[in-house]
C-alpha cells in the first residue's frame, strides 16, 4: 500500500538520470527493513491495482517501442483514479531469452521507477505468448535474472508465473512445479501466482491447486469476464476452489465497443460491488486505455478482434469514459451507487445501460417528448409479442443478488391510447444463468393516463443469483412511457 512503504525518492532519481544518460541503473533498495512475504502479501490482497500498456503500444510493443514519456502520463492518469499498484506484462521475446538484454533490464527499472514516482507498486507477469515448457532450465535462469534484483525491493509487490496458465498442459505443470522452487529460493520474500483465463475459471484454479500441492502458490489470479449480473456466486466459486488461499481478480472488464460505455461502467460496478460483498480486496480492470489502430502487434491472435481494442477505461484519444468514473468511485470511495445504470435515462446514449429484450416485437427509445423528471423517457410504440415472451427493456442493478434477500422496484408509466400489458417486473437466475421465476407489478390501466408508479416487491427467492429489471410494454397500439426507475 503506498501509504505504508518506505520512500525510495534518491534512489529513483539516480535510477532516472543515469537511464537518461544511457548508463545502466541498479534496482533502488528499501532505506529500511526489506519487506517480508506477510508484508507483501497483506499489499497484494488489498492493492488498487490497474493493468496496463500505453494506447499505441500494446503487449510486447511497449517493451519494443519503448516511450518512458507517455508511460509517465499515463501513469499519473492511473494514480488519479486511486490506483496504488500496477501490472505490467515481461515477455520472454522481446526481452532476450534466457540472458535478458541490458537495453531490455533497463527499461523495466525505469518503468518501476516511474510507476514509484506515483506512489504505485508493480506486480510483474512472467511468460506471457510462451510455450517453451521443455526448456526447463533457461526459464529458471531467465526468470531468476528479472526477479532476483527486485527480491528484497518494496517497490515490486508480487509475481505471476505465467499468464493465464493452463492446468490441463501436463508439461506445462511440470514446467511449472520446477519454476515455483527455483524463484522461491532466488526471491523468498516474494508471493508468487498464476492466473486462469475467464473460460476455466474457478475449476481451472482447482486444477491448479490440486497440481500445485507440493509447491503451493501463495495467492490465485483470477480473471473474471463472466456475466456481471452473476459475478458474486463466481467470485464465491473461485474462492471456495482454492481456499483457504486467498485470491484476487487480476483482470475483468467488458469491450465498450461490444456494449456501450454505459454498460462497460455498469460491469465494473457490479464485479467491484461483489467482489466487496465476498471479502476480496483487491480488483484490476482490464484496462487502462482503449488501443488505437496497430498497437496491438500483429502475432497476437487479439489484434484480429475489434472488440480487443475497447476495453480501457479512457478512449485511445485520452479522453475518459464513464468506466473511469465506476473505478475511481470505488477506489477512493468503496460506493457504487445505481446511478450508473441510467435510471433516469438522461445519460448520453452512448452510456446507455438497457437492453431490448424480444426487440423484434417491440423496442424502447429514449425521447423528449415526454419526460416526469428531467428531460428524457422511454419510449415504446406499436408492440406485439413473441411465442417467447413480451417485448421489454431491461437492465440488472449494481447490487449482487443472495437468496432470502428483500427487493423492491418501482417505475412511473403513462399512457396515451394504451392497449395490451403495461408492467414492471423482476426475473431471477441461477449462478448457472438458468431462469428461476418472475415477480410483476401492477399494471397501467389502457387508454389516456397519467403518470402512475408501477411496484414490484419481493424476496430473492433459492437458488437465486442474479436478477433482471424489465420495463414492459407488449400488445400495445398506442403509446407508453417510463420515467424515474428505481430499484434496491
């Protein structure tokens, strides 16, 4: 935690002159004690941590092309927020493998010594784009000459072995179970890890641990791009796979491009909210900018998939997007409020949170025409319905759903020559994204009316793990509006 660790401000300036002068540097030391693995691991668990790589130079190009400049700003961008701690990503390629190359070391010393410029740690990833699991030694000999100068330095919180590993790889375990005692030894006060991605997930860690048994790990990555909605039973999965390890959330987030801005907040929102309802500290977005064209070197399979390029919380542009807002309210403030789902619906439409539920029968549009509060409402016009249900707009709420728990959720609604079903409704699913049940509200009455509140209240009912609001409008040859929803 950056409050917590010894200041290292000399060392980093001396570390920063001679990298100018294309002199090497040395890792800077603490001024005090060295900090032990209780230390490091009490950081780890607790650390404001964002991933990260510069807007036009992703994964291995930031290594290549190499703009300690715009690393800077960013980070100072990332500090803003209230990030204390940082990830960065070392791959085997772009560094020299297995001597590293000194032009290579030197970089990495000024990234940590930029990221300690702004009162953040690092966490570095080893072994990224790697599959060399049969050159056993030189990987011990390669990762001990990155980690062993860091051993004892306060500045560098943890290590993940490999990025997103992948237990089913029998010689990638065998790899693996031969590195965790080599670094061990060469850097004891250090918490080692390994991540999974979002599709193995918590039986992927169980994999882990089951494989790992006689060279444990010290924490477990994990990487959550699951349905948001559902993410507490998930996070409580991946707790229970490992425990009594403790774990973080070492990557989540959802493309804006493949959403909207608008739901990309709400994601976060949600996985931060549940992360806190389950006892885990420490969240990292996945990430902080968005890509522009080309950053993402062309070897990646990523740099095919558009939606990659839209994951940041700022645009490639600088610009912020809401995404920064959710991030920076829940590390500096812990809340997360409903706002971020535009229940109002005067957010701008790119931030738009409601998703059309059987559109081809019918779907809402914000407009000004006619609004309670404010100056926008959802509209629907000339519905109908399919054999699978009534058309509706829906969103889920920032809160994570447990069984037994109390709801309540209220719209207003107007009519103008109204026909068909009006109503409000609440739609449980299990942790698997099964439907449950559904609870309604009352009705709005057919014809001319004016603005009536519509109210469902309910308790969560077993089994339950995830909920959807609708606002619904089917068989209807008039017109209606909702206004002022709320939901708690």
């Amino acid at each position: 935690m950056k409050n917590s660790r010894p200041r290292v401000r000399t060392a980093v300036l001396t570390a920063s002159l001679l990298l100018g002068m294309g002199l090497t540097a040395t890792p800077a030391r603490a001024e005090s004690v060295a900090p032990d693995l209780s230390t490091r691991m009490s950081a780890v668990t607790s650390a404001k941590t964002i991933n990260y790589y510069p807007s036009d130079a992703g994964w291995s190009a930031m290594w290549t092309n190499f703009d300690p400049v715009a690393i800077d700003a960013d980070l100072a961008k990332a500090a803003s927020l209230g990030a204390n701690d940082v990830r960065l990503i070392v791959f085997p390629d772009a560094f020299g493998f297995p001597t590293p190359k000194t032009e290579y070391t030197e970089r990495l010393s000024k990234f940590i010594s930029i990221a300690d410029s702004h009162g953040m740690t690092v966490k570095m990833t080893l072994f990224d784009w790697w599959e060399g699991y049969g050159d056993v030694t030189r990987s011990i000999a390669w990762a001990k000459a990155v980690v062993e100068p860091y051993k004892d330095d306060p500045r560098v919180l943890a290590v993940e072995l490999k990025n997103e590993f992948r237990p089913d790889d029998t010689a990638a375990v065998a790899w693996v179970k031969q590195l965790i005692p080599a670094i061990r030894e060469a850097a004891p006060a250090m918490p080692l890890t390994l991540s999974v991605d979002g599709g193995t997930g918590a039986a992927g860690m169980a994999k882990i641990k089951d494989a790992l048994a006689s060279t444990p790990l010290d924490y477990y990555d994990f990487h959550f791009y699951g349905s948001s909605e559902r993410s507490l039973a998930e996070i409580r999965k991946a707790q229970a796979a490992v425990s009594p390890s403790p774990i973080v959330i070492g990557e989540t987030g959802v493309s804006s491009s493949a959403t909207s801005e608008g739901e990309q907040a709400a994601y976060l929102a949600r996985v931060f909210r549940a992360a806190t309802e389950a006892g885990v500290g420490s969240v990292a977005p996945w990430t902080l900018n968005d890509f522009s064209a080309g950053a993402i070197p062309s070897q990646s399979i990523v740099s095919t998939i558009p939606a990659q390029y839209t994951y940041g919380l700022y645009r490639a542009d600088g610009t912020a997007k809401l995404a920064a807002s959710v991030v920076s309210t829940a590390w500096t403030t812990g809340t997360m409020p409903n706002s971020y789902l535009n229940l109002g619906f005067e957010a701008p439409p790119n931030e738009l949170t409601w998703k059309a539920n059987q559109p081809e029968a019918g779907v809402g549009t914000v407009v000004t025409d006619m609004a309670r509060s404010g100056s926008y409402s959802l509209r629907f016009t000339g519905t109908t319905r399919t054999t699978a249900g009534l058309p509706s707009m829906r969103t889920s709420p920032i809160t994570p759903v447990q069984p037994g728990y109390r709801w309540r959720a209220e719209a207003y609604a107007r009519g103008l020559n109204a026909t068909g079903i009006t109503e409000i409704s609440l739609s449980w699913f299990d942790a698997n994204g099964k439907w449950i049940s559904e609870n309604t509200s009352n009705r709005l009455p057919a014809g001319n009316t004016s603005w009536t509140k519509l109210v469902v209240e309910t308790t969560a009912p077993a089994g339950a793990a995830a909920v959807q609001l609708h606002l619904k409008s089917a068989d209807n040859t008039g017109t209606v509006y909702f206004d002022d929803v709320a939901i708690s």
